[in-house]
C-alpha cells in the first residue's frame, strides 16, 4: 500500500501561454449605447454593437489526424480520446488558462481537515447530465468505484488511499484517506455518471460509445473513420451556453490534409499542430494557432523485457536481448543529435529533452545528454556487438536490428523515425519503422495491443506530467504499474522499467506535504530516470491548436490535453 497525503497548500503554476491570435473575447454584449435625440431632420443614430459580442449558433468543424476509440473516460488510453471527452466531461475541479486550478462542479475548492486526512467538496446545486439524471455525491462514488476497478485503465494514485467516501447529502463529498495524499486536488478531474451501467461490465458499456456528462455538448453521432458530432446539451448549467449549435470532429487522413483544409476554411480548428507545423501556418491567410507549454516529451520508451508478447512483469526473468543492456541504451542516447532535431525538424521552437520534468512548480532540470557518436561506438564495443559487413553490428549471430513503433499519419514523427534511422546506423544499430493507426497503437492489453503485451523495441509518443507530476510518475515509472495479465493490464510502465530506490520516492513524495520537500524527491527521480534511460526524451512539446480567425474564444489549459476547454464560450464570427 502506497503512502498518501492531503496536499495543504494551492499550487499555482505559471503558464507559458503563447498565441498568435490574443482572441480574448468577451462571454457576453455589453449593453448597447444609445445616441444622443435628433432632430427631426435627421434619420436617429443606429445602436453601436459591440463586434466582438458572442453570437449564437453555427457549426464549428474540429479537424484532426486521429481516432477515438472509445469515449468512457474509465478506458481511455490516447490522447485523442482524452480531447474529444473533454467536450462532455467534466470534473469536480480543472486546471484554467492560468494554471490554476478552480472549482467546475464543486461549489469551492476542497476544504482539508487539520490532520489532512479528510477532504471535503460542496457540490453545486441543480446540476444535469446530458440525459437529464442530477448530479449529486453518488455520482462521484461511483466515479471512485470506477477508477478502483480491475478494468479500469484509470492512474489509481490517491483513489487508492481513500479509506472511506461518504455521502452526508446528496451535494456533500466526504473522503477520508488512510493517509495523507498531497496532491488530492487531482482527484476527480472527471465524473462518470452513476447510470453509465454496473461497474464489472465496464467493458461493455453503450456508455462507452454514446456517453452523455454535464458539460457543454453530448455526442449525437458518431461514423468511424469519418466524424463525430456533438450538439448542445440541452441541460447545460449556463443559460444560454453553449453559443454553438453543433461541433463536429471530422477525421482527416493526416496532419498535413488538415493544414490544407484549415487553409480553405473547410475546417475551423486542426487539433495536436506540431511545432514543425508553424511555418506552414504563416503562409496562410486567416489563420491563427494558440499554444501552451504542457510539460510533456516527445520521447522514445525503451523496453526492459522479451519483445514476445509474454509481458513479464520483471524484466530480469525474460530480458529484451539487446536493450536490457544498460551500455547499449547508452549509446542509443550518445548517437541521437537531439538539437539537430529540434532545429531542423522543428524550426527551432522547441527545446531538447532532457528531463521527465520540464516545466511547471516541480520542474527538474537535468544536464542535457551528449550527442557523440564515439562513444556510443566504443560502449557498444564494449557490449560486444562488432561491425558486421554492412555496417550494422552483431553478437552471437544476432543482429543489432530494433524497430520502431508509432501512430501512423503524423509526418513530424515520420521524418524524426527517418533521422534517427540515420543517427542510430551511424553507430552500426539499425532501425525499422513500422507506424500504426493511433486506435491500434493505444489499444489495451484485452486487445493485444502492444504496449501493454510489450511487443515492441521502442515507442515513440508524446506524455508526461500535468500540474502535480505524482500521478503520471506513479503510473509510468514505479514498478507497481507495469500492465500484466495479472493487473488486468493496469499502468503505464510499458518499459517494464524497476528501480526500488524511485518507487520509495514517488511513494514518500505522495505523503510529504512541504513543497521543497516533495520537489527535492521529484529531482532525485528525475535524475535516476536519466541514468537508466528507461526513456529518451527527444524534445519538450508545447500543445498547439491551429484556428480560422472566424473561431472565437479558443483557450488552451497549460494541464489537458484536451481541446475543449471552455468550449461553452466557443462561438463563430460571421
């Protein structure tokens, strides 16, 4: 059992909000001027209207290069499905534009008992699910009762610490923790509703494919491959919100596709923009970006055990046959030019990975790594793989071949697979790319999905911490969370990555309630992370979003991947 704690302090986290567009509009018109009386002579002087009043109406048209799966927030495992759910989900608390976090269907933040054990939300008042059922306490029981279950794909940290919720009225949650947590403002950043279905038949929910929430919009259609439309929640909170009758996200064969129609106005956003991608966006007329730092990489994961599928939860007892090699994973960092990626490929807008803390109150700067291919030569010398007559090495009649896996329709990781591929065999390492649609390449171990089976050499994606990292550092890198057939395939450790000294300080930094303290404990991770190079961190993300100037209003939490948030306040210039 992990140690957790109440986090007895509000951490502010200061977001780099970078746009090109400033489309800070107002929610509502102010009150129109009235002119001066007139003569008789004189036609009477037109109200001013304020051009940038929301107006009411239209359809906005969301393009984007991947696929939801499915949409219970309990399953999902790709950050396609974490952005279309935040059009209908939402949570008791969020992180806003400023980094902040700011109650959503609490009345107030959380209130914390003395010993830190007790955690109180008031709930609003006259709150509606899309279907019409009312939110109350019992919906976020069963939220609990979701997370806590063997099915769910859900980062148990902190939920697993509470000992008892408790439900005094039906606007009144009462969590009672067997130890303090600290970062307990991250709970319950989402709420399934209590009538979705019965908890151990999760998997086959028709929730999962029509879900309904109290957010803004509830899915109407969905055509797979094509688009998914969403229309108004008719019990919305906010009167007269949502100002868009419908939004539609349409699935585009690639990014690239997406440029072309944002640039003829047949879309009106393109969602997950590279930072490779704002040149292009220059060229065209009318169109804008906004973009914050996530505190996310870009990076390679590199797996510990058999590539077979067997998914052994110690890598020890079935070891990867060339990356268990310390040495050999040393030299795949000392062969990747890291700048050379950000400048050539990405413009220079970005900064190399150096760390799986970049940004945000915990960030932990760590020594860039050293591109030098010599090195890496002479480790892998060292390791016993000699040059073969191609170049590429061998040992014991293996061949130093991996291959690398991505999401398919991505042309920024397209050509950073193809420079790798370069970099790696100039050291004598070959590497195959092998790309797949992001539906397969998320999927879950009940799908023979590769990550969680381990069926692969290297990954490469983008993730990493939100505001408070305990949660994604629990999930990605202490030995609890490898996904075996055993755990139902829970966690996000696919490196299958073990170190004893980083499980205590992801499980002391949970219970720890000094801010230095659990930053200290973070730094300590993050530095036994680079040494053992369970990941490669190639570049630092930012979350962009690309926009006709005609869409209005479009925010971007520096903590979500989604694109939704504050879509009620969305609206359409004519």
């Amino acid at each position: 059992m992990r140690n957790r704690n109440a986090f007895l302090f509000l951490m502010l986290l200061i977001a780099f909000l970078l746009s090109a567009c400033g489309s800070s509009t107002p929610t509502s018109a102010p009150p129109a001027s009235t002119a001066p009386q007139s003569s008789s002579t004189e036609p009477p002087a037109q109200a001013s209207v304020d051009p940038n009043a929301p107006i009411s109406g239209g359809t906005l048209i969301f393009g984007t290069p991947q696929e939801p799966a499915i949409l219970n927030t309990l399953l999902t495992s790709s950050s396609i499905e974490d952005a279309v759910t935040s059009l209908f989900v939402e949570g008791l608390v969020q992180v806003n534009s400023n980094g902040e976090y700011e109650a959503v269907l609490a009345e107030e933040l959380p209130t914390v008992s003395e010993d830190g054990l007790v955690i109180t939300w008031k709930l609003r008042k006259g709150i509606k699910f899309s279907n019409g059922a009312e939110f109350t306490c019992e919906d976020v029981r069963f939220t609990l009762e979701g997370v806590m279950s063997d099915l769910s794909q859900v980062s148990t940290s902190g939920y697993r610490d509470i000992e008892m919720l408790e439900c005094p009225d039906p606007y009144t949650v009462v969590a009672t923790f067997s130890e303090v947590y600290a970062p307990y403002m991250r709970l319950f950043a989402y709420i399934v509703p209590r009538d979705a279905g019965t908890v151990d038949e999760m998997e086959t929910w028709a929730y999962n494919q029509k879900p309904w929430g109290t957010g803004p919009f509830v899915l109407e259609e969905w055509t797979p491959g094509d688009h998914l439309t969403f229309v108004r929640n008719p019990y919305y909170r906010e009167e007269g919100k949502p100002y868009l009758d419908k939004v539609i996200i349409r699935i585009l064969p690639s990014r690239e596709v997406g440029i072309q129609l944002l640039g003829t106005g047949e879309i009106h956003a393109l969602w997950d923009v590279t930072e490779a991608d704002l040149p292009a966006l220059a060229n065209l007329q009318k169109v804008k970006y906004a973009a914050t730092v996530t505190g996310e990489n870009e990076l390679l994961v590199l797996n510990f055990g058999i590539n077979d599928g067997s998914a052994p939860a110690d890598p020890s007892a079935a070891p990867h046959p060339i990356l268990s090699d310390l040495r050999v994973r040393q030299a795949i960092q000392y062969a990747i030019d890291k700048q050379q990626i950000a400048d050539t490929l990405l413009y220079q807008n970005v900064k190399p990975g150096t760390t799986v803390l970049p940004a945000g109150p915990f960030a932990c700067p760590q020594p860039a790594s050293e591109f030098n291919p010599e090195k890496a030569k002479a480790l892998l010398e060292e390791a016993g793989w000699k040059v073969g007559a191609d170049g590429i090495r061998e040992k014991d009649g293996l061949r130093l071949s991996l291959k690398i896996n991505s999401t398919s329709g991505n042309l920024l990781r397209e050509q950073t697979e193809q420079v790798l591929a370069e970099m790696l065999k100039a050291v004598g390492i070959e590497l195959t790319i092998e790309n797949l649609p992001s539906d397969v390449f998320f999927a879950g171990g009940e799908s023979d999905g590769l990550r969680d089976m381990g069926k692969f050499d290297i990954l490469m994606y983008t993730t990493g911490p939100g505001l408070d990292p305990d949660s994604h550092l629990y999930s990605n890198y202490t030995s609890y969370r490898i996904p075996t057939l055993e755990n139902d395939w829970s966690g996000a450790n696919f490196s299958r990555y073990i170190n004893q000294d980083v499980d205590q300080w992801i499980d002391e930094a949970a219970v720890t309630t000094d801010f230095a303290t659990r930053k200290e404990l973070y730094c300590k991770v993050a530095a036994q992370i680079n040494k053992d190079i369970p990941r490669i961190y190639l570049y630092e993300r930012l979350s962009i979003t690309a926009h006709r100037e005609e869409f209005r209003n479009l925010r971007i939490s520096p903590s979500f991947v989604d694109f939704a948030w504050g879509a009620q306040d969305w609206w359409l210039s004519k």
